[in-house]
C-alpha cells in the first residue's frame, strides 16, 4: 500500500536542518556575550571528544582558558555554557579549575539554585580539592533554606554526604539545631552530643530549635537528605517523652523513605524502639513492598532487626516481613547485609551476624524496648523462627552441595540446623549434608577444597552441628531459647556414616586432619566410639601428622587425643 503522506525531498530537510543551525547562532550571537559563546561552543565541540590526544586536549584548553577568563561568572546560568564549564573543570589542571573556582567564588549559593548552574559545583566538587571547603563555606547560613530548594538541596546533600569532613558536617548540620548554634559556631564541637556535654543547659533550645527545622520538612515530606536524617535521630534521643511520641506519630509512615543512610536508620530504630505497638505495625506495613530491598542494604537492614527484635505481634510479623523474605532465602543468605536478617531470627543479637552498629543502638535503647514491648524475648525467638523454618530447610535441602561451602550462606546452613524446630524437613535438610560426607575424599586428602569433611568452610558446618548435639552454641545473646530437644542425633549420625564406609572414610579424614573428626573425639556422646575405631591406626594417624608439618589442620589435636 502506497502511503499518502508528503514525503520532503533529502535536500529540503538538509536545508531546513542547516536553516535552524543557522537560526541557532545568530539567537546565541544575538545574546550578551554572543561572540564568546559561539567561540566557546565550537572550542567545546573539539574538547570534549574522548579521542582527542594529551597535547592537544592541553592546547583546547588554554585557548578555552584565554577565551573565558575573566568572564566565567557571566557565562555559567545557561544550558551550553553550564556544559561547556563542567568540561573544563573535569578535564583542566588544577591551577585552570582553581581559576575557575575563584571567579566563581560568591556565586556558587545561587548556582546550585540554577538548573544548569548546579552541574557546575558538583564538578568543582568532585575535581577541585582546593574549591571544596570554598564551596561547602558557601553554605553556611544557607542551610534551612536550601534544604527546601529542589535543584540546591541535592548540591547541599552531595556536600554534606560525600565530600565533607566532620567538623565541616556538623558546621552545616547545626544550623537545623536553633539560631545559636547556627550563627556562634565553633570548631571545638564536631556533633550535639559535644555542645551539650560544655552546656547541658541548652538541650531544651536544642530540641526547639531541631523541631522548628523539621516540622515544615516533615509536612512536605522532605525527608530525603541525611543532613535531615542527623536532625530527626538527635531529636528523637534528645526530645522528652511526649514531644519524642508525637514526632514518631509523624515518622511511622516515612521510615522506609529515610533508612537508606546510617544517620536515617539510627532514626527509625529509635522510632521502632520508643513507639507502641500501633507504630511499630504501621512501621511494618510502610516496609512491607520494600522488604526484600530493604534487607540488602547496608543500613536498612539493621532497621528490619530492630523491628523483629521489637514487635510483640509475630504472626503480624510473620505475615507482613517474614513471609516476604522467605520467598527470597537463597538470595538474603549469599548478601553481605541479608544474611544479617535471616541470623538475627536464627541466633538473635550474636555481634559475629549482627552488625555493631545496629548491635550498639539496640542495646542502647533496652530500657525503652522494656517498656514498650512485653513479650519474652525467647518466645518471640521461637515465634519468629517458626515462620522461616520452612523455607530454611528446603532451601538446605536443594542447595546443600554449593551452599555449605560458601562462606555467607554456609552461616545460614549451620544456625538453620541447629536452631529450627525439627520436621520431616528439617530430616531432609540433614540427610542432604550427610550425603556429602558418605562421598569418598579421593584425591581431596591433598587440596582440602572439595568434601565437606576437609573445605575450611563447611567442616565449620559440620562441627557445629556436631557440638549442637551435647552443648548450645555459645552466643552472648542470653534471651535465646534452648535448641529444639528432638534435633537429629547430629554427631552420632556423622560417625555412623564414617564408621560404615567400606573405604576407610574415618581414616582418611582422620589422617587428613579434618576438624569433624577432633569434633567427634572431643564430643560427650561420640568421643569413646571414635577413639576406638581409630585407636588400631594411631601410628599411621601420627605419620600423617609428621608428613605434614605446613598444614596440619586438626592433625595435632587429633593425636593428642587419641595417646
């Protein structure tokens, strides 16, 4: 079918394009300092290019130099041009970007408030180190006000976040903490808790001053800043009681907006911490599309914690958070910051799985936690875990040959055997582990890398479990309940395997210096058995030991136990 539409000929559109290229310079010529635009512009064009060599790109930019010096002020508040200054100050030396800081110097305040202009300070931000302190300087006195600004907000954000030192952080964050502290500043303070500790009388200006600065944040939302996130956290420590209850009545549905920095998930766990059951659910409900997300971040997850280690509710819990995380296990348990939230249900407040940070804030905030939530922390431990468990175990199950041997998921594998309460599942789970040590060591007597009995990784697993079946794993978390009394018969299971091996298995492991095996002799419920299977080979178990004196693993303990 032959279209009826008007098609140009290709010289016409050549034209018309030439004819708004044409029109587009005589606009640009037309406008103050025309000239020096279009000269700049087309200089531009030649810099900017990533084939340009070291000589020539040096030579572009004198010439560019020469040609704005002295008029760079002028030129910035517009798109080209704004573009045409980031390039110099990227790819400049440091004299030629300090040049350009200095001409700019008075005016970056209102180049941050500019669409275009704002590229430009991070620029000199990101390149300068010699503008940096000009240029977060800039800000003082500017701080309130720029907070609301939506183009100079995330200027002041990139200052605040990414470039600032600490006494240079709190210079611009005290300004949110009442017209004293924003105008008598002083280098001797580098947070709230300084200024207080030389003038404890201030504190109820202190927490005036912070609410007058967040209340009309809090009422647009804006919330998204860490230099907002420091102001909510010291005022939720500092605040009494009922102005402390108030500001997480406002709080309980933003938290999932501010837990993404360290200073913002400080926040909501003091929310989650001080507030009542009420808030702590709508807290759950608010996270609840974001869980899974939440979970592997760095601060995030340290707020999940708090909300697990505080809500009494845990079929709410179990419904909300939990049922979404199970859905994801395999992921949580391989995530540097994920797996955090599965082993803090599995082991509670263990400092080697949660992070010291989260750690130190949770136990600071006890006594609150007292008085705030009435359930035992065992049974919640208990609750909590019943909602997991399922997952847990057959995830082990499927995954037991990889997972065992990675070193972040192998934690989940250990705690989920012990710690879960037992089921067909949990059998399966363990009979999957077991299958990897009735595999023959073969050749991995030499490497240690490939069965479970020898990998560093998992005989950790495996000696674990093999402990759980006469002692709790030491945990400095006292709340935890006991370990589920019907476990399997963990190190009894593992010597049957060994025992039964028409290969020898005991003894190569033995002689290979594998740690389950000083488990097995060092156990109440398996060391007598064990000792006298290998007692007839003691001689060949003590060669072994002196062919290798660089890696020996358990070899030493091994012979010790069986003279």
């Amino acid at each position: 079918m032959v279209s009826n539409k008007y098609k140009a000929p290709a010289g016409a559109a050549g034209m018309a394009a030439g004819d708004k290229r044409q029109q587009r310079s005589e606009r640009i010529r037309a406008s103050p300092a025309g000239e020096l635009k279009l000269q700049a512009l087309k200089l531009w064009e030649d810099l900017r290019r990533g084939d340009l060599a070291a000589d020539d790109r040096r030579t572009k930019m004198e010439q560019m130099m020469l040609l704005i010096r002295g008029r760079i002020k002028e030129i910035t508040f517009k798109h080209d041009m704004s573009r045409v200054i980031q390039t110099c100050v990227k790819l400049g030396t440091d004299a030629q970007r300090s040049e350009i800081g200095t001409e700019l110097r008075g005016a970056y305040v209102d180049l941050a408030r500019s669409t275009y202009g704002k590229h430009i300070v991070m620029a000199l931000l990101k390149y300068s180190n010699a503008c940096r302190g000009e240029v977060v300087r800039a800000f003082h006195g500017q701080v309130r006000g720029t907070l609301r600004h939506r183009e100079a907000s995330a200027v002041l954000e990139e200052c605040y976040a990414v470039y600032a030192n600490s006494a240079q952080r709190w210079q611009l964050a005290s300004e949110l903490y009442g017209a004293e502290l924003a105008v008598f500043k002083t280098d001797a303070a580098h947070n709230i808790d300084d200024v207080l500790a030389a003038a404890p009388h201030k504190r109820d200006a202190v927490v005036a001053g912070l609410l007058a600065s967040l209340a009309p944040l809090l009422q647009k939302g804006t919330v998204q800043h860490s230099l907002v996130h420091r102001a909510l956290a010291d005022y939720l420590r500092l605040a009494p009681p009922e102005a402390r209850q108030k500001m997480i009545e406002q709080m309980r549905e933003l938290c999932v907006e501010v837990l993404h920095t360290r200073d913002g998930a400080h926040a909501a766990q003091l929310c989650i911490a001080h507030g009542t059951a009420k808030d702590r659910k709508a807290i759950a409900k608010s996270l609840r599309p974001y869980v899974q997300r939440v979970a592997r971040e760095e601060h995030g997850h340290a707020v999940l914690v708090s909300l697990l280690d505080c809500m009494d509710d845990t079929v709410y819990a179990g419904k909300t958070l939990l049922a979404e995380l199970a859905g994801s296990v395999a992921e949580l348990a391989a995530d540097q910051h994920g797996r955090r939230v599965l082993l803090y249900v599995l082991a509670g407040r263990h400092p080697q799985y949660v992070g010291s940070d989260a750690l130190r804030i949770m136990q600071a905030t006890d006594a609150a936690r007292s008085v705030t939530s009435k359930k035992d922390a065992a049974t919640r431990h208990r609750e909590l875990t019943a909602h997991v468990a399922p997952a847990l175990m057959r995830w082990v199950a499927d995954t037991a040959p990889t997972s065992v041997f990675l070193p972040l998921p192998s934690q989940t594998v250990a705690e989920a055997l012990v710690r879960c309460p037992p089921g067909a599942d949990k059998q399966l789970a363990w009979d999957a582990l077991l299958a990897l040590v009735a595999r023959p060591i073969g050749d991995d007597v030499h490497d240690g890398d490939k069965h479970v009995l020898l990998s560093p990784v998992a005989s950790r697993v495996l000696s674990l479990c093999i402990r759980a079946e006469y002692s709790t794993p030491s945990s400095p978390d006292a709340s935890l309940p006991p370990l589920p009394a019907d476990n399997p018969a963990f190190g009894s299971d593992v010597l049957r395997v060994l025992a039964e091996d028409e290969d020898g298995l005991l003894l190569q492991a033995a002689c290979a210096g594998a740690f389950p095996v000083r488990a097995l002799m060092e156990s109440p419920v398996t060391g007598t058995r064990t000792r006298e299977l290998l007692r007839p080979h003691a001689k060949q178990i003590a060669a072994a030991f002196a062919a290798k004196p660089q890696r020996p693993r358990a070899l030493p303990q091994i012979v010790e136990l069986l003279a």
